[in-house]
C-alpha cells in the first residue's frame, strides 16, 4: 500500500513535521499545535506520527514530463528510507468566457498559486494518530502549474508536493483552503506516488475564499464507506462535513454557503408590493405542502409569516454547488430562461397588450410559425440574438426589427388537422404530455367524494342509460366486467376551485369527467363529457352532459366541450403531476440527502447524479413560473389560485408509495398484479406507450438499484443499524414532509428490499416521470387549440345570448374562447423553454467524463456498465414499437411516434431523452 521502502516498526508519540514550508517573508512556517487553529484558518490541527528516531523530511517530488506534455512523478524518486514523496495534481475550471477584468484576476491568482500562496491542501489518512487521536495529516502548498489541456482551455491543472511518512496509509480527505479573495471551482484532486495508483478525490464543487468562511472545504477520496466502515482516520471529518451543510438554521444566507434546511412555501406572495399579490402559505393542516430549500429571508414588513422575496434579476439562493453550470446557463437559465422572463415576455406584452385579442381565424395561430411576431423596436437595446431559450423560437433579428417566431409543433408538424378527431383527444390520454390520469371506470353510479352539503348531490349526471347509447352491441355491465371504460376524472379536485376561478378576468372554466370506450379494435374513443359548475348562493349547481354527436351544432358543442377538458387537463398536468409530483416533492429528498447522508455514503453517491439543478430551477420557478403575478398563474386556468389547488391535490391525492410506476398503474386500474410479468404487472391496454415504455425503464432502474444495494448491505440489519440511512428517511417524512409525516402508507425502512424501493421510486421520479411530462410541453402544448391552457367563455346554449353568435360563426366563439394571443404566445414561449434539454445534460445510464471517478469500485461500475447497456436495449426496443403497425397510438398516417421515454437525446426541443435529473 505504501511506497516501496520500508522501515521498522514506527515508536508512537513523538510528532513528526513536514517540511518547513517558507512563507513570503523568508521565515518557516511553523507546524501546528493540537487545540490551536493553523496558520490557514479552518485547517485541521492534524499530525501524524513516525520512529522518534527520525527527522524532518527534506525535499520534494522529481517531476519527469510525459508524453503528452503533462508533468508526472518520477517513479525512481517517489520514496526514501524516510519517507514518500507525493504529488496532488488539482484540476480548477475556469469561466469558459471570461472579461478583460476576469482575465487579469486570473493571472494574479495563477501567479498566487505558482508561488504558493494561493491553495492550502492539506493530506488526510484513513489511519488515526493515537496521540492526537484524528487521522495523520501532511500539509503543502499548491505550488507551479502543469500545461493547460489544448482541447479545453478553461481546465487548468496545479500541484503540491508532499513527503509523507512510510506509515502514512492511504490517504482518505484532503482539506482545501482557498486563500484567494474569490471563490474557485475545483474539479478534482488526483494523489500520485502511492503504490496503489492514483488515489482520486472528485469534487465538482465550488471552493469558498477564506475571507468568506475561514473553515477549509473537506473533499473525501472516491471510496464509498457505510458509516460502521468509516476508516478511524475519516470519522471526525465524516461528522463535521455534514454538520456543515446543515447549518444553524439561523441568519440569512449568503451565496457562497454550502447549508441545506427546510422552510415552508411562505415566499411566493408580495404582500408588501400589492395586496393583490398576497398569497397564502402552503404550510399545515389546512394548506399542506412538501418544503422548500431554506434561504432565511426576513419577513415581509406586512405580512410576519410571509418571507419577503428576492426579485429577478436578483437570485434566490441556492447552496452554491446547486446551481446550474455555465454552459446551462448559457444555454436558458441564468442567460436565457432568465431573458425569456425578464426581456422576451415584457416585449411580447409591450408588442400585444394594447392590442391583447383573442386569434379571429386559425390563420392568426398559423402566423406565429410562418410569420412570427415582430416585437417593439424599443425592446431592441435590451435583447439581443443570443438571449433567446431554444432553436425551436427562431430569431431573425436586426437593426430595428426583432422577430420571435415558433417552430410548428410535433403535434401538427405531421397532420395539421389530428387535434379536431376524437381518436387523437383520446390518444394523448396515453401517450400525450400528460399520461398520468386516466383510470379505470369501476361502476355505476359515478359518485364525488365531495361534501354534499356544500357541492350538492355527489351523483355525476353520466349515467348508465346515457353510456349505454353510446355503446354498439354491448352492455354497460360487459363492458365494465371486460374492463372497457375509462375516465378521465377531474371534478373533485377542481370543482371547489371553480366558484373563484370564475371571479377572475377572463377566466370560465368547469371541473370536468370524461367517459372513454375501448373498442374491440383497440381504439379508445371519448363518448360522454360532463362539465359541471358549483351551486351559488342564487343558483344550484350545474351538470351538463355532452356527447360527439353528428350534426353541425352538436359538433362544434362537442369540440368546446374536449378543449375545455384539455384545459382542466393542461392545469392538472403543470400544477400536479409536473410541479407537485416530481419539482415540489424531489426537493425535501435532495436537501435530506446532502444533511443526513455524507458524500462518502453509497446511497449519497447512487442518488447524486438525479439531484443535480434541481434546487436552482425550482427557485426560478418560485421567483418567476409560480409566484403571485407569475406566469403560471396569468396564463393557466387556475389564476391565483394556482398554487392552493396544488396544494389541495397534495393533501387529497399524494401518496409516497404510490408514485412507484407499477402501484400507480394498479392504483389507477391500468394494470393488475401479474407475477409472470418482468415488472410484476400486466397493462390493461397493451398499447399505452407510457405505460408500456415506462415499466421497461423502471425495471432497468430496479434491477440497477437492487444490485446496488445488495452489494453495500449484504450482511443482515445493515439498513437498520446504518445511523445516517435511518436520519436521512426519518427526515425526508419529519420535516421534509411535515404536513404528511403521521400517514400510514409511508414504507418501513428495515430491510434492503425496502430500501431499494424507496431509492428506485425517487430515481423514477426524477428521471423517468418527469421526463414523461415535462419534454412534451411545447410538442403538445405548442399549438393552442390542442391544448389551451386556459378557456375564457362557457359554452353557450339556448338560452344564452351568445348563442345566436355561435350559431352564425361557431369558429368564432370557439377561439374567442381560447387563450388571447399575449396569453397564448407567453405560455408557447415557456413550454418551449421547459421542453429544451442543454448541451451539458446528463442522461439515465451515462456518465459524463469529467464525472468518471465518482466512485472506486470494480464491481459497482460493472453494474453500471450493465445499467447502461440495458437502457441500450430498450431504446431500440422503443424504436421497434414506434415502427409497430399495430401499436395505433405510436404509428400511423400522421400519428407522431411515442419517443418522450427514448432514453438519449441531443439537445433543444428533441421531444425525447431521460436527463438523470429534474434540470429544467
């Protein structure tokens, strides 16, 4: 293990120095004493121990250059009788572009640090001093640099050189002090001069400046530890890292902190700016939600409970290594979703809010992709070409005039005219944006769950008679025995909603059902649509039944009738399924796992690569997406009710247990229990293209989790008695999610079937599902009349006197009824963005490569060799599906194939690809 001299056993008790180190003023820089903070404030008071006999180390590491121009240790220099001479190479990334004023920073603090007085590193062993009782440690100086890798000039690479004794060990932490006035990125630190090889330290990680926080940066080496197998040398260090990133809770924090805590949804409301945007806080009994990332914000001054907010261009904190890279935020974050909100939607407004009119003919949404929309000349000096989100909003930009115009969507790029056919209505039930809520029709009556008291009778008007109509030589009783009806069920979570809904300007909306048939050919058709409003002090409440029938009237009737549940659903789809299930509820896991779980942990180093931009997007949409006056709220149904109504589905609907796709799917009756097959169950309707693809991927990520799991917890009750596993899952249902944490259903952690579990449904959720129902946005969603994210009139009947209008031109009313053309080309730009998948996205089953070293385990990578060469498989897989003539949702004239589950992608609007994580 050590170097490849050895001497006699060591006599404990006397201290060993490392070489005098000289500072600036030509004096040696004296070691440390136990108990005393070091010269290099937050560096450890270490020492390690050798023979009393000898003496201080002299000299350093012969460097020999290789062939690729780097400076290697020279193999015939690397040990003595009195110690081993080591060398740590440290890999720093710079801005990839820098000003002027950057550059000049940069050669100061290159000269720094060749001089050696900009980087403290200091060696840590696994092995314990007796005396001191903390691991043997040797400190250096980044000293010199190595030449700049050409293909990226923005990596560069230092070292320092150590001489440490023969009983040494092997190196498990180096502690990292920054001496500079401004934080570094530091990516990795490589150990040579080991028998063992190279000893690597990744840390992807943002180093702060001494002057910020005099506490060193502990990195541990890339050996995964369960917490009863941390080398004597690593606990203190293992402990005090963690406790580091939970903080005090107390204070506001500063950009640079690294500290993970829990507050409530307190922040989206700006009582103090307007009281029309107070908000509530989702926060309890009666407005429960999961928690936020703590940012210690003062409160508001009208408002105690409020935390007052941060506006844009500002940023909401994020623990500094949460937020995006520069090449992400090149890409829409920091640069361009920041653009998107702060330039392109304020001269989208100032081009159409005098003129905010609904689309007068199909013509109008046709010119957002021939024509585009020419923005104000004022706007020119604040945007320029490259602040735009994607290529899918192509630019032609110049002196004076400034174009925005949408690429056509996936839905009618193919057949322009698929969103008027109820088959095309139905199959996006299944293989749309949003496959989550159709379910099983059980029986009848239909029945709320509702307070009769308040919302009147629970009976839906739907009935048996009415269904039967609609059904051709089969009964209602068979067709439920054979499991043929479906519904798509919305009127208990939103009818308590719609009273208020109403209220707001140009908002009419209904809480909808919608019954489907799957006929004997395997197509599921709509044949009832309820809409029912709520009862009012001067009117009982109203259900209205409509079916496709055939002539004229009832056509365009029916046609009102599905865009108004398109629109229900485009509400449920962003304000649930998207930003509840996999943004909200993925949080309290990421900030639980960073507080409980140390990065020498397996289970931390398993979960890392799905936890990445996840805080930091989900504090863009706090500041911006679902804040009071947000996007969110002007361009969806629910207005500024929004965020109560997800709060409502969390304490009606949510469920940990339930969010595993194969407990869905049963719980919704989609699927039934089936032992023979490879996920334990067997689809109701075979071609499901979510479903059917989404069980392939959760079966990749269970047979990868399981594997995992078993080799860290082969022995038995190593998942109860592993202390930081049992915190970290106590946390995520105690504080994470507080308002939940006394319900039943939550899973035991006892066994390592549990905890593989628990790991695959979080790495679903942040993968898979919300790959699912986030790429499809703009596909989808991108033509209007597919998908309007809000309807601003009630469908008009007899007694109305806008009927005599929708008779003479129904096309009229009915995009009269849509979305406004600002509404509309406010929310098409926001989908676009969500849809964009950035040059810097990490896929399920890849690793990057700056990422290669993340853990020393032979057997570990090799199940992840086979993780990956599974998700090969079933991308293929898919590709044959979509080629299947059979598979009706997924091929055919004009029918886009299903590829929101295909695992890769290249970047932009690809309407494909599974990031690792929630990055957008």
């Amino acid at each position: 293990m050590l170097g490849a001299q050895r001497i006699a056993p060591v006599k404990s008790g006397v201290v060993w120095r490392a070489p005098a180190q000289l500072e600036s003023n030509g004096r040696a820089r004296r070691s440390w004493v136990p108990g005393h903070r070091s010269p290099v404030a937050g560096a450890r008071p270490i020492r390690a121990v050798i023979s009393s006999e000898d003496k201080t180390v002299e000299g350093g590491a012969k460097a020999v250059e290789s062939k690729d121009g780097n400076v290697l240790l020279s193999s015939s220099s690397s040990s003595s009788a009195k110690g081993i001479d080591v060398r740590a190479v440290i890999t720093i990334r710079k801005k990839m572009k820098e000003k002027i004023t950057e550059k000049i920073e940069d050669q100061w603090e290159g000269f720094m640090n060749g001089i050696g007085q900009g980087i403290s590193i200091q060696l840590v062993s696994e092995e314990i001093d007796p005396v001191t009782m903390s691991g043997k440690s040797v400190e250096s100086f980044v000293r010199g640099w190595l030449p700049k890798p050409s293909n990226l000039p923005y990596i560069v690479e230092y070292a320092a050189d150590f001489t440490v004794p023969l009983d040494f060990g092997s190196p498990g932490a180096v502690l990292i002090s920054n001496l500079h006035g401004k934080e570094f990125h530091l990516m990795e630190i490589v150990i040579h001069g080991f028998d063992e090889g190279p000893i690597f330290f990744p840390a992807n990680s943002w180093i702060h400046s001494r002057k910020d926080n005099p506490e060193s940066r502990i990195i541990f080496r890339n050996q995964a530890y369960l917490p009863s197998q941390t080398p004597p040398g690593l606990k203190d260090l293992r402990r005090e890292d963690l406790l580091s990133l939970r903080g005090n809770r107390k204070g506001e924090r500063k950009p640079h902190d690294r500290i993970y805590d829990y507050a409530p949804y307190n922040d989206l409301g700006n009582p103090d700016k307007s009281e029309d945007l107070a908000r509530p806080v989702l926060a309890g009994e009666e407005r429960p939600y999961p928690r936020r990332c703590r940012t210690g914000r003062p409160p508001t001054r009208t408002d105690p409970l409020c935390e007052s907010r941060v506006e844009k261009p500002h940023p909401v904190y994020v623990p500094r290594d949460e937020t995006f890279e520069e090449i992400k935020q090149n890409t829409f974050s920091a640069g361009r979703l920041k653009a998107l909100l702060h330039n392109l939607i304020p001269s989208i407004a100032a081009t159409l809010s005098s003129s905010d009119i609904p689309f007068k003919c199909f013509s109008d949404i046709d010119k957002l992709y021939n024509d585009g929309v020419l923005l104000k000349d004022e706007e020119d000096q604040k945007m320029s070409g490259n602040v735009f989100p994607s290529n899918m909003m192509k630019q032609v930009l110049s002196v004076g005039q400034k174009l925005l115009k949408y690429e056509v969507p996936a839905i009618i790029s193919r057949d322009r005219f698929a969103w008027l056919r109820d088959n095309e209505f139905a199959r996006q039930t299944l293989a749309g944006v949003n496959p989550v809520n159709i379910e099983i029709l059980k029986g009848f009556p239909i029945v709320s769950k509702l307070d009769p008291a308040v919302y009147g009778p629970p009976e839906s008007a739907i009935t048996k008679e009415l269904i039967q109509q609609e059904l051709s030589g089969i009964t209602v009783e068979e067709a439920i025995e054979d499991k043929r009806l479906f519904i798509l069920d919305y009127h208990d979570i939103l009818l308590p909603f719609i009273g208020k809904m109403n209220t707001l300007p140009e908002r009419q909306a209904y809480a909808s059902r919608t019954v489907f048939f799957y006929t004997r050919t395997g197509f599921l058709r709509p044949i009832a649509i309820e809409l029912s409003l709520p009862p009012t002090p001067s009117s009982p409440g109203k259900k209205r039944v409509y079916t496709h029938g055939h002539d004229a009237t009832t056509h365009w009737i029916w046609k009102q009738a599905k865009a108004h549940v398109c629109s229900n659903d485009a509400g449920v789809h962003q304000l649930v399924n998207h930003w509840l299930r996999t943004h909200a509820c993925m949080e309290p896991y990421i900030i639980a796992t960073h507080r409980q779980l140390s990065a020498m942990h397996p289970i931390n180093k398993l979960l890392h690569p799905h936890l990445r931009y996840t805080l930091e997007i989900n504090a863009l949409a706090r500041q911006s997406l679902i804040n009071g006056g947000g996007i969110i709220e002007a361009c969806f149904s629910p207005g500024k009710y929004a965020m109560e109504l997800s709060s409502a589905a969390y304490k009606s609907m949510w469920q940990f247990d339930m969010e595993a796709l194969p407990a869905d799917l049963i719980r919704r009756g989609m699927a039934v229990e089936d032992p023979s097959m490879p996920c334990g169950v067997k689809l109701l309707i075979e071609d499901y293209p979510y479903a059917a693809d989404g069980l392939l991927i959760w079966s990749a990520i269970k047979e990868w989790v399981e594997s995992y799991v078993d080799h860290f917890y082969s022995e038995p009750n190593t998942v109860t008695s592993d202390l930081e596993l049992q915190a970290w899952w106590n946390e995520i249902k105690n504080e994470g999610h507080y308002d939940k944490c006394n319900e039943s259903w939550w899973p035991k952690l006892n066994t390592k079937e549990d905890l593989s579990g628990i790991l695959t449904t979080m790495i679903w959720i942040a993968s898979g599902q919300h790959a699912a129902i986030n790429f499809g946005q703009y596909p989808f969603g991108g033509y209007v009349p597919n998908r309007p994210t809000l309807m601003r009139k009630l469908i008009p009947h007899e007694d109305d006197s806008a009927y005599e209008k929708f008779l003479l031109n129904p096309q009229s009313t009915f995009l009269s009824s849509l979305p406004t053309q600002l509404q509309a080309t406010k929310v098409m730009a926001v989908q676009d963005t969500l849809s964009t998948h950035s040059p810097d996205e990490e896929y399920l089953g890849q690793t990057h490569h700056l990422h290669s070293h993340w853990i020393k385990d032979p057997e570990v990578l090799d199940m992840f060799k086979k993780f990956s060469a599974k998700l090969e498989e079933i991308e293929e897989i898919i590709k044959g599906r979509n080629k299947n003539i059979h598979l009706k949702n997924r091929n055919g004239a004009g029918i886009p194939p299903y590829e929101l589950l295909l695992p890769s992608s290249g970047p932009g609007v690809t309407g494909r690809g599974i990031p690792n994580s929630i990055s957008i």
